[in-house]
C-alpha cells in the first residue's frame, strides 16, 4: 500500500466512528478516481509509444536501404559484340642487304701510288678511286709506237711501188748488158776463126765463151728486175707489212688498256665501306683493295617458314619493316627459289621505301611484321575481365537487372552473373573468347577481384 493509503488510514482511525465510515467511504472513491486516471495516463503512454517505435521502425528501414544503395560498388562495363575473325601479327627477322656490294681491286699487279678515296665517300660511277704506278708501261708503249711507225713507212712504200729512176736505172742496166752481149758474140767469131786457123789456143777460146755466157746470164738478171719494176710490188708483200703494222697497233691497244686499267674507277655509284692498303704497297693481280656498297634503294632478305609463302605472293601491298629501332614501309619484290638448309626456310626479298637511303645500312637486323586473317567466332572482352576458375576454366561476371522498379532518377541495380568462357586468342590487353555469353551482353571490364557470383552493382560507365 501507498503513502497516500497510510495517511488516509490513520486519519480514519483517529476521528469518530460515524465521521470514519463517511471518510472512509470518500477515500475509496478517490482512490478509484485516481487509479482510474493514472491507468488512462499509461494506457495513452502506450500507445504514443507504439506509435513512435512504428516511425522509428519504418524510418531505420529506410535509412538501411539508402545505406545498402550508397554502399553498392560500382564497376565498369562492356557491351559484347560478335565478331567473324581476328588478325594474328607474326614477326619474322632478317638483315638489310645492299643491292651490290663489290671489293674492288686491280687486275693486274703493282705498286699502289694513289688513293683518291677515303672511307665513308659516296662516289659515282667511274670516279677513280685508286691508281697503280705505270711508268714501265709508258716507256713500252713509246717503243711501240716507233716500231708502228717504221711499219706504217715501209707499207706505203710497199703501196707506192718502183720509182720511175728506180725503173730507167733497171732499164739502163739491161741495154747495158745487151751491148756487152753483142760484144761478146763479135769477139767469140772471132777467136773461133782464129782458133781454126791456129792462131789462139783452145784456152783462149774457152775464156771468150765463159765471158759471153755469164754476160747473158747478167741479162737475163737485168731484165727480170726491170720486168719485176714494171710490174709494181706483190700484193702478198702488201699484206704481210699491213698484217705487221696491225700487230704493233694490237700490242700498243694492250698496252694502253694495262695503263687504264692502273687506275681503278667505281663501276656503280656507292659509298666507300673500307679502305683496306695504303700507298707504295706492291699488290698482286685481284687483290681486295676497296670495298664499295651501292647507293640504292636497299633490300631487306627475311627467312620465312615455306607454308606461308603461296599467301605472301597474293600480297601486293606495304609492310611494315622495323630496321634499328625505326619502321620503315617495304613491298615484296622476289621469292628466292633454294630453300635454306640450315633453316629450312624460304627468302623473301622486300624492297625498301626510298626515304630509307641513308639511314639503313647493310647488315643491319630487321623484322618484319605480318598480319594474318583467321576465320574464328568469338567476343573481344579486356583481360583484366577474366576470373580464374576451377580445373583450369575462365569466367567473367555479365550483369543481369536486379531492380526492375527503379524511378528514372535511380540508378539500376545489376546482379551479377558467372559466364564460363573458353580463350581462343590474346592480343595486348585484350581476349577472343567463346563459350555462355550473348550478344549484347554487360560485361563487367575490370576490378573483377573485388566481386563474386550474385552481388550487387551498378555501373559506372561502358567502354
């Protein structure tokens, strides 16, 4: 019992009987006033607190449901698309080789007496370069060119015939010894009378005839030179002092062709590689002396496998060629037909751009790069996409819509899905891959470590 229930108890007890029955009877009715009115009071109390719990309630769900919105992650997407083939790039390398490359030297022996020529000079063609001493070849050539002279005389003499004093001399020769003959015949009469009648001797007789005869054979001499005159000299003789004078002519001709060839000129346009002697060194016949490589358009020879080759040759375009750490632009110009026994491959000859003279030098490495077209059905997805999963299989998470009801002014919330996906091919940062997915699909492109199957997201942006 309550302090008000002691105090009204005592008071009852301390007034009159009749007086206490009619406090008594008041108290109770006050009493149930105010148990009546402190029941209302807790009963409103009540409800004013259910109510209050119900909108704090109904407030906190909310609240939790901003949360869970705000903390959702967000990821970056890609849309798949489908694609019928993929290039494959194949690198294969070679060296830069100069059209020609030639090391010069003499083709006879000498003293070497001047280089024209240092190493690093473009030159052109027929620049000397190089000169051997000749001075031995010059004395020949000027005892040469007498003997041709003498030769060449002698021939238009030849040409010319007797002379007409040469021929009165001949002529005078043979009246003179027809007159001795004549003589002679007079003096033979004689003595033969005179023999006969005794009066010389036998001997005598012999000596006159001796005389006649050897006058008749001088004769005989005189007119053959004098009929030889008239005739003019033989054609034969002609021919043999021509046939002369020719072979001096030939003799002097390789004379001179020796002394031309003691310089040595540049047989194209090129750039002097290296100087290999100095001067006053004796070189024999063919030895190396300079090396030249041709200023031209350089060519590039790459070994590639023989399977390849037949879909090379459909190719008339440019390529990309990377010579020293530069791209350059070159087109096949020949196919060698031996294939390489070491290699087993087969050359390919590329013609280079004509702005890479200059600064492409033979014997340089290149690599040459070929794109090929492969027939395959697939989607490109990023690399970063990719989730490792069991027994050695891939994944990546696609995006299915998990809040149909959203407002136009909310963003969607995407749940994600494991599609399983085979890789066909790597290019870069970037995978042909087959296997769940469809055409259209959201992708998620990256940050796949921080998610698993069925979590919430939202997107960021599509790349």
């Amino acid at each position: 019992m309550d302090a008000l229930d002691t105090d009204q108890t005592r008071e009852v007890f301390e007034q009159p009987p009749a007086l206490q029955k009619k406090n008594t009877t008041a108290g109770n009715k006050r009493k149930l006033m105010l148990r009546g009115l402190i029941g209302s009071f807790i009963f409103l109390g009540g409800l004013g607190l259910i109510f209050t719990f119900r909108n704090i309630h109904s407030s906190a769900e909310k609240q939790v449901e901003v949360v869970t919105r705000t903390q959702t992650l967000r990821v970056k997407t890609l849309i798949v698309k489908p694609v019928q083939s993929y290039e494959v790039s194949r690198t294969y390398t070679g060296e830069v080789a100069a059209l020609r490359a030639s090391e010069l030297g003499f083709e006879r022996s000498g003293k070497l007496v001047e280089l024209f020529v240092d190493e690093g000079d473009r030159v052109t063609k027929g620049n000397p370069l190089a000169k051997l001493d000749t001075s031995n070849l010059k004395t020949q050539r000027l005892r040469l060119l007498a003997e041709k002279a003498q030769a060449k005389a002698r021939l238009e003499e030849l040409e010319a015939g007797p002379r007409q004093e040469s021929i009165a001399a001949a002529r005078a020769a043979v009246l003179n010894l027809e007159k001795q003959t004549q003589l002679e015949r007079i003096k033979r009469s004689r003595r033969e009378s005179l023999y006969k009648e005794g009066a010389i001797s036998r001997e005598q007789l012999d000596e006159v005839a001796f005389n006649a005869e050897a006058i008749a054979a001088r004769l005989l001499e005189a007119r053959s030179n004098l009929e030889e005159l008239l005739n003019g000299t033989r054609r034969e003789q002609i021919l043999a002092q021509r046939a002369v004078v020719k072979q001096l002519e030939a003799n002097i001709s390789d004379l001179e062709i020796n002394i031309a060839k003691s310089t040595l000129k540049a047989p194209f346009s090129g750039t002097i590689a290296t100087g290999k002697l100095d001067e006053g060194v004796v070189i024999n016949a063919g030895q190396s002396v300079i090396r030249l490589v041709e200023n031209a358009r350089p060519e590039v020879r790459i070994g590639v496998p023989v399977s390849i080759v037949p879909q090379l040759k459909n190719k008339n375009g440019f390529s990309r060629v990377e010579i020293g750490g530069r791209t350059y632009q070159g087109k096949i110009s020949s196919f060698l037909p031996e294939i390489d026994s070491r290699t087993r491959t087969q050359t390919v000859v590329l013609r280079l751009e004509p702005s890479s003279l200059g600064t492409v030098t033979p014997g340089q490495t290149a690599r040459w790069q070929i794109t090929d077209k492969v027939a395959q059905e697939g989607y490109w997805i990023p690399k970063k996409a990719l989730v490792k999963g069991l027994r050695g299989l891939w994944s990546c998470y696609a995006l299915v819509e998990a809040d149909r009801e959203a407002s136009v002014s909310e963003e969607k919330t995407f749940r994600l899905k494991e599609q399983t996906v085979e890789i066909l091919h790597q290019d870069g940062e970037r995978v042909l891959v087959r296997g769940t997915l469809s055409p259209g699909d959201m992708v998620v492109a990256d940050g796949v470590h921080r998610l698993v199957p069925n979590q919430l997201v939202r997107r960021v942006e599509e790349l």
